[in-house]
C-alpha cells in the first residue's frame, strides 16, 4: 500500500488555498518545536462566516496537504463550526495520514484555533483555549 493517499498526494501537489490574505480578521501562526514546520492562517470573516481563508506553511508534505483540506474544510463556515474542527478530521478528510504523520494534521488544527483565538481578541471577546484531539497524535508534545 502507497504511504500517502492519493488525496495527501493532490493536496500537496496542488494545494488550495495557499498565499495571504491583506488585513486579515484573524492571523493564527503555530511552529512544531521539533520538526520545525511552522503554519500560517489567515481569516476573512463576515457575520460570523468565514469568507476567506488562505495559508502559508513551511513544512513537510503532509503539513501541506493539512493545511490545504484543513482551509477546504472551513471555507464559507461560520466561526463556531471552524473551532469544532479536528485533527482527525483534517487527516480522514485526506483518507488518512501515516501515524508518525498525524502531528502534521494537528499543526492545521492548531493554526485555525489560533486565527480564530486571534479574530475574537481583536472583536475583545474571551475565547476557551481549546487543544488539539491528542488521541491519535504520535507527536510528544506533552500535552
Ligand atoms: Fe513537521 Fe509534518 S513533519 S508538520
């Protein structure tokens, strides 16, 4: 069986989504201390729906096609449906990701939770601080 699916592969070859958006309602950028990839969302929001969405990542392939099905995934979502999402979602959305690359999927999550954290920060409302769905994440974050 190939490693990547043929999804994670046309997410990575053509990824969606991908670039800036100037003067964003929301900004979330988050690192991975150990592979060094680091991911960039940035949010358009209208009435609580998110109009646009584009990102930035620096990292692996799988990091890459996370951030892209990640951005599909949340288009033209309102906000409080985006901060549901999950990193299992992201990784079965893709037809799954090899264990040791689930921690990728996780950086997605993290990065829209943070545009959004940021989004409601600059509208001053108090956001929860939700973490990543850890349970199948091989990363040793500690967490
Ligand atoms: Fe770092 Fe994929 S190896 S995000």
């Amino acid at each position: 069986m190939a490693l990547y699916s043929e999804k994670v592969m046309d997410h990575f070859r053509n990824p969606r989504n991908v670039g800036v958006i100037e003067n964003p309602d929301g900004v979330g950028e988050v690192g991975n201390a150990k592979c060094g990839d680091i991911m960039k969302i940035y949010l358009k929001i209208d009435d609580e729906i998110i109009t646009d969405v584009k990102f930035e990542t620096f990292g692996c392939g799988s990091a890459i096609a996370s951030s892209s099905m990640a951005t599909e995934l949340i288009k033209g979502k309102p906000v409080s449906q985006a901060l549901e999402l999950t990193n299992k979602a992201v990784a079965e959305a893709l037809d799954g990701l090899p264990a040791h690359k689930l921690h990728c999927s996780v950086l997605a999550e993290e990065a829209i939770k943070s545009a959004i954290e940021d989004y409601y920060r600059k509208k001053g409302v108090p956001v929860e601080k939700k973490t990543a769905d850890c349970a199948n994440c091989q990363h040793n974050c500690g967490k």
